[in-house]
C-alpha cells in the first residue's frame, strides 16, 4: 500500500506559459524515505505544495493516505506534517508557544506526543523562553521540524529542509529522519544536495519539471554504463577546457579537486593517448585514476541527454 | 471553540508585543486626535489687511479701528498708494485691501452714499471668500451704525428694514471642534482597522506562516474570526478612549444622543470596515501591496465622507462617490447623535446601509480567500 501516489501530475504558473511540473508520476511506500532531487526551480515545492493541498495541480491525480487531494483535502489536512523550505513559524512567539499553538491547532497536546519529539526537542529545551525569531538556522529547523511532527502526522513533507544549514546540523538532521522512519512515518524530503540523495531510501532526480529517473540511489549509480575517471593536474581551468576540446572525450566536469571525464571509446589507450597529450601541453603532475560514480555524475549524465 | 480561543491568545500575544506597532494602535489616534481638530479649523484669523486710504477723515478712520478691532484682520500696511499694497500682495504680506476714496466722508454725508473697493488675494479660496465676507459684514455694520446715527435726527423719516436675528441649534457657539472631533475619531477609527487587518493578515502570507496554517485542519472561517475579533475590541477601544478622555477631557465633548446607540452603529461599522481591510488582504501578496490600496481608500474615504467639506456643495458624481462611502455615514451618525441627541429612527436608513457594506464586504473577502491557490 502506497501512501503517497502522484498520477500524471501537470502544473504551469502564469497561465500556462511556465510548466513547473511536467507530467509527474511516483508513489511512495509506508514508512519510506523518499527523497526528490533536483536543482532549484526543478518543480520540487510545486510537488509538495500540490500534495499537501496548498496548490491545484492543472491536471492529474494524487492521494496522500489514500485521500485524494483535491476532494478529500481536510482529512489531509489532519494526517500530514509539512514543513516549509521558509522558515514559517511565528517569529515573535517562543519556542514553546509555537509548539503549543500548533499542537492546539491539531487538536492534540503536547504531551500526548512528546515521546515522539522528545529526542529533537531536548536539544532546543533550554531555548523554550526564546522568541523563535531569535534562534539560529539549525535551532529554527529542530523547531519546525517538532511543529510538524507534533500532531503525530503519518506522512511529512520536507521541503528543502537542509538548505542552508551548517554541514554538521545537516548530518544531525538526517539522523533525525532515520529515527522518525523507524516510528513508521513515510517522509517525503526534497533537496537540492546531491550528497544527500544517498541517505533516501528512493529517490527521483527531477530536472525542469520532469523526473529523470526513479530508482534507490545504488540502482541509479549502477546504471551509470561508462567507466568514470578522475583527473587532476597542476592548472585546472585550463585542464577543464583542453579537456572538453579534446576528441577523445566524450563528458567532462568539474568535481572538487578533480575533473571527472568519461571517453568516446573505454580503450585502454585512450587513457595513454591522454596523457601524451597532455603532456605535450606542458601540464606537470598529471593525476588520473578510475572513480566510482556518485548521483551527480547521473544526474548530469541524465540532465545532458 | 477551543482553537478560536487559541488563535485570538495567539494574536493578541503577537500584538501586545510588537514594540512598534502597540503605541501606534493606542498613542497615534489619541495624539492625532488632539492635534488634528486644532489644525483642521475653519475660522479663519490673522487676515493680513492693507488699507490705502484717500480721504484721511474721521469716517476712514472709524471704519479702519472697526475693522482691525473686530479681531480678524492684522493692519499690515496702511498707506495712501494702491500699487504699493498691491505689491505687498504680490509679496505675500497681505491678503485682503481694502481702498478708501477721496472724499469718503464728505460724499457720505452730502450725497448719502459712497462706494469702497475692496481687493482680496484668492489663491487660498477659503481665506479669500471668509475675510471678503467678514469685512462686507463690517462694513454693513458700520453703514447701519452710521444710519442710524443720522435716522436719530431725522425722526419722522424712517426707512423700514429688516433685520435678521438667528439662533444657532445643536452647536450655540459654533465652537468648529463640536463638529470635527467626532468626525476625525471616525476617521482614525478606520484608519487603525483598515491598516492593521489588512497589513497583519498579509504579514503571515509574506513570512510563510499562512502556508502552515493552510495545512492545519483550522477552518476558514476560525481563521478570520481570529483575526477580525482582535482589531474589532481595539477599535471599540480607541473609539471609547477618543470619545470619553480625550472628547470630555480636552473637548468637552458629552454625546447630547444615547452613547449606546453610537456603540451599536460602531459594531456594525468595524465588521464592515474590517472586512474591508479583509479584502484588501486577500488581493495583496505584500504588506507594501496591502499599504498601497489602503492607502488609496483611506484618502478617498477621508476626503468625500463630508468630513471637510460638505457633502451638499459636491457635484453630483462626487456626491455618487460619496454615497458609496461607508465613513461618510458614520460621520453622519456621529455628528446626529452626539450633537443633536438622534434617535434610532433617525438613523434607521445608516444602520440598514452599513449592513449592507457589512455583508458586501465580508462575503466577497471570505469567497476571495482560499487556503488552496
């Protein structure tokens, strides 16, 4: 049984002249991590607005706990957690106000499910006096997160909840949702950090309002056919052009401290053919070795197709 | 219920602490409605008068002491040159001159009349008309005085006159305060709901909080209770301080008319009013959006509700506009039953009209606000 399922799902702004999102179609399990990648403006909001009844989608269908979107909104309404990529909490309330008024809202209390939250808001306990407009990004997120959760939801919606928060919250965060998935909530998150994607269960890369590919993020890596190489040398911008004008290439772009190409042929004297050629340009320590390949490679690949 | 009571707690939380907005709900109408009544005055004093006097006799001299002691002119310039006043015009040194002939006194008195020339600079159209008719007053005063001094003579050749004694109703002394406090409370009534509904609603939409209260299961109609309900008791609020503190304290202003049937007009005003601002709300994204078309309301409620100028002398489109102007019958209903003691019936018609507003107002703002876009 799915808990969220999207059919055909089109929507545009400005009256059909931008398409946000392009004929989606997905569904999440039962207690799944899914995760939607995908650059800004890739229509991923626009997704979570339509599931969590905020928007009409143009055409299409979709249910979230089986109730459909458009003629079952209010039952929704009473079983989702959304968490907005703004910050939307009232900012001259208190920590504790916020979470209570939400609580109200749901018609619950705070302690019927704090055993649910306990483990997030322990950390921002000692703030509960503090305007919530005064707390640091990742004390805003643990906030948001528990007024999202407080009413229990069965299904959350995160929408970017990692930008813009500081690598460590990022990492704590995550290990907040593996926790939160183990109470058998589904969580659908989305995220514009590649790295992220292998922490979801599944994930759907989306690109301009379609989604590229549905897969767990090993089966996607593992469709990537070509043999991927890292390279390095003592000038990298150059290297970068060189590299992209070079007929042996087939992909070439920058990642880190390395540029990651694949070749037109996977022959071993590709590789030396490179080299010499290299070499004859005058760059010094030339660095090349074969890597595995991460979602960003996919996703490039995929993007560029 | 519970969450109605939770949401108005909320609101009333955020607004007792935003430090800039609370002494502009309850200090700016208190302040405003001390200072604006003594800007807003229609006497006109201090007319800068320049007399230029031909004649030099004990006539010109009479009429010039008349005039300045009647307290409405300041002598600015006397001289015997008309071109030399008319710079003094030209300068801004004075308003008004008057000219005075050459045998003013002894035409008066050898061929019983004599004509006086009076110049009034009217770029300021109300100062003009008001001292050309304050010194036309005086010099008919003078005239009669002078009549009658000579009738007392001539005993058996009376000429018949009327004259005309009134009576002012409702406001003896004409005291212009009367007449304008009520109507600039009025105005900073709606000015406080109008802003504030509609910039506080719009504030959740511009900081996302709205988006979170959508996917509650809170109902609509919860949602604007607890946001109308909160600016409905400081309306009444403000209403109350501006007519009990600073109307009896500083005014002496004592509603001749039942006080509660000024509250229950009130009642109906601030639902109608603040659906107004509802409305507004629902068509802006922004508060700078929201403050824009308020604005634009305010201006044109403020200055065709007839709290200025009346609304008689308007031509007929303005008095269209007028009409459709919810202030205009507050106005009028304050005016009715604080200084002239109205009764219900008197106002049946206002309170019928602004039900009108009421529903108008608030039905299009809720079928216009969605929680799903």
């Amino acid at each position: 049984m799915s808990d969220v399922i999207l059919n055909n799902i089109c929507k545009t702004y400005n009256k059909g002249i931008v398409l946000a999102v392009d004929d989606v179609s997905f569904s999440v399990g039962k207690g799944e991590l899914f995760g939607l990648i995908g650059p800004d403006g890739a229509g991923k909001t626009s997704i979570f607005r339509i599931l969590t009844t905020l928007l009409l989608a143009d055409s299409g269908s979709a249910s979230v706990n089986g109730y459909d979107v458009v003629n079952d909104y209010k039952k929704i309404r009473q079983h989702v957690g959304y968490m907005p990529g703004k910050f939307s909490l009232y900012q001259d309330l208190t920590v504790e106000e916020n979470l209570k008024f939400f609580a109200t809202v749901f018609n619950t209390t705070i302690e019927a499910n704090y055993e649910l939250i306990k483990e997030i808001y322990i950390q921002i306990e000692p703030f509960k006096k503090r305007r919530a407009g005064k707390l640091s990004g990742g004390m805003k997120q643990k906030l948001a997160l528990c007024c999202a959760l407080i009413h229990r939801p069965t299904v959350l919606f995160l929408d970017e909840p990692t930008t813009g928060v500081d690598t460590v919250s990022r990492k704590e965060f995550w290990d907040m949702l593996k926790r939160l998935k183990q109470e058998g909530i589904t969580i659908l998150v989305s995220t514009p950090y590649m790295d992220e994607a292998t922490l979801c269960e599944r994930i759907a890369l989306m690109q301009d309002g379609k989604i590229m590919s549905i897969d767990t993020p090993k089966n996607i890596t593992k469709q990537y056919a070509e043999i991927l190489y890292a390279i390095k040398a003592s000038n990298m911008s150059h290297l970068l052009s060189d590299l992209r004008l070079n007929k042996l290439i087939r992909s070439c772009n920058a990642f880190g401290e390395y540029h990651h190409i694949t070749f037109n042929d996977d022959l071993k004297n590709s590789k030396s053919e490179l080299l010499n050629y290299l070499k004859s340009k005058n760059y010094i320590s030339i660095e090349i070795k074969q890597v595995a390949p991460t979602i960003e490679d996919c996703f490039i690949k995929l993007m560029n197709k | 219920m519970r969450i109605l009571r939770f949401l108005l707690q909320k609101e009333f939380k955020q607004i007792f602490r935003n430090k800039s907005l609370l002494p502009m709900i309850f200090l700016m109408p208190i302040i405003q409605l001390i200072v604006m009544p003594l800007a807003a005055d229609y006497e006109v004093k201090n007319i800068n008068l320049s007399i230029v006097d031909h004649d030099h006799s004990t006539y010109s001299q009479k009429l010039t002491s008349k005039i300045i002691s009647s307290g409405y002119f300041i002598l600015s310039d006397y001289g015997n040159s008309f071109k030399n006043s008319l710079q003094q015009v030209e300068q801004d040194k004075s308003d008004l001159i008057l000219e005075i002939p050459q045998g003013f006194e002894k035409n008066i008195v050898r061929e019983n009349k004599q004509k006086l020339f009076i110049a009034v600079n009217a770029i300021n159209g109300t100062k003009a008309g008001l001292g050309g008719a304050y010194i036309n007053n005086i010099i008919f005063n003078f005239n009669n005085d002078l009549r009658n001094d000579w009738i007392q003579s001539m005993r058996y050749n009376q000429i018949p006159t009327i004259e005309i004694v009134s009576s002012n109703w409702f406001n003896t002394f004409l005291n212009y305060t009367f007449f304008m406090v009520p109507g600039i409370l009025v105005v900073l009534v709606t000015m406080v709901c109008i802003y504030m509904c509609s910039l506080n609603i719009v504030k959740e939409k511009e900081i996302g909080t709205i988006e979170q209260i959508n996917v509650t299961p809170i109902k609509k109609f919860h949602f604007i209770l607890g946001k109308l309900i909160p600016f409905w008791v400081i309306g009444v609020f403000i209403f109350s301080v501006g007519l009990f503190v600073v109307g009896r304290l500083v005014y002496g202003i004592i509603p001749v008319g039942n006080a509660g049937l000024v509250y229950a007009f009130l009642s109906l005003y601030l639902i109608a009013m603040l659906g107004l601002g509802l409305l507004i709300s629902t068509y802006s994204e922004t508060q700078q959006q929201a403050m824009s078309v308020a604005f634009f309301f305010m201006m044109v409620f403020l200055l065709m509700s007839g709290l200025f100028t009346s609304i008689d002398s308007m031509p007929e489109w303005a008095k269209i506009i007028a009409n459709c102007n919810p202030v205009t019958y507050f106005i009028e209903v304050m005016r009715m039953v604080v200084l002239k003691g109205s009764n219900f019936s008197d106002i049946k018609n206002h309170f019928i009209i602004m039900t009108g507003f009421a529903v108008l107002f608030n039905s299009w703002a809720i079928l216009n606000y969605k929680k799903t876009s």
